[in-house]
C-alpha cells in the first residue's frame, strides 16, 4: 500500500517474515539499525498482534509490518532474510 505524505517522498506498507538466521531474527528493535525513516508499524506472532517498541525482541517467523521509503526497501529486505 503506497502512502501519500505531501513531502514528495515514495513510502509504502510492506511486509517480512523473519527467516532463521536472519539479521533481525532473536534481536531487539532498537538493536537492529534499520535506516532512520523505517518504522516498524506492527509484528503479528502466532496469529496475535503486537504493537511494538524499541525493546521488542524479532522472532522466527514473525511477520513485520513496517513503513519504508520505496528506494530502501532492498536494504531493508536484508535484515529479515537469511544470510
């Protein structure tokens, strides 16, 4: 879903699951170094929605939802997918 901000920027609604042995995966949010204008908007886990924090620990197979610039959606694949 793309999102219209008014400042010309290019954002979208995407979606990861976290793979074993990704980057993100059994890490903090906070911990993670994601670019600065992606925002983690929610994590669904086992069917159950959380609404998360710096201090929300990834887990396999979480689905994360989060807010990104359409030009950094490659890097931002990086930390959710297995090395």
């Amino acid at each position: 879903m793309d999102i219209e901000t008014g400042k010309g920027d290019d954002k979208t609604l995407i979606d990861f699951f976290i793979a074993e042995g990704a980057p993100a995966c059994k890490t903090k949010i906070v911990e993670l170094g994601l670019p600065k204008d992606v925002l983690i908007v929610l994590v669904e886990r086992k069917g159950k929605y959380v609404i998360p924090s710096g201090a929300t620990t990834l887990k396999e197979d979480d689905l994360v939802i989060l807010l990104a610039d359409k030009s950094k959606l490659e890097q931002v694949a990086k930390f959710f997918q297995a090395n």
